[in-house]
C-alpha cells in the first residue's frame, strides 16, 4: 500500500513541477512579448511627437 501510494505522489508531484514549469514559461513569454511592445511603442509614440 505504501509503494502505491509512494508513486501516485511521485506521479503527482512530477505533473505539478511540469504544469509550473510551463506557466512560467508561458509568464516568461508574455512579459518578454510585454516588454518589446513597450519599445515599439514608446519608438512610435516618438516619431508622431
């Protein structure tokens, strides 16, 4: 019983190390995606004055 429940947590703990690591990815990516918008922006807004 204990062997079984040893890697149902292991299993569970892998899928929520994997599921976090792909939210941070995703978060990454937006800020990244965030950040260049900023620039183009900003190089937009001073080219109109």
């Amino acid at each position: 019983m204990t062997g079984l429940l040893g890697d149902y947590a292991g299993e569970v703990i892998s899928a929520y190390i994997v599921s976090l690591a792909l939210i941070g990815g995703l978060v990454w990516l937006s800020a990244l995606q965030a950040r260049r918008a900023r620039k183009q922006l900003k190089r937009a807004e001073s080219r109109h004055g």
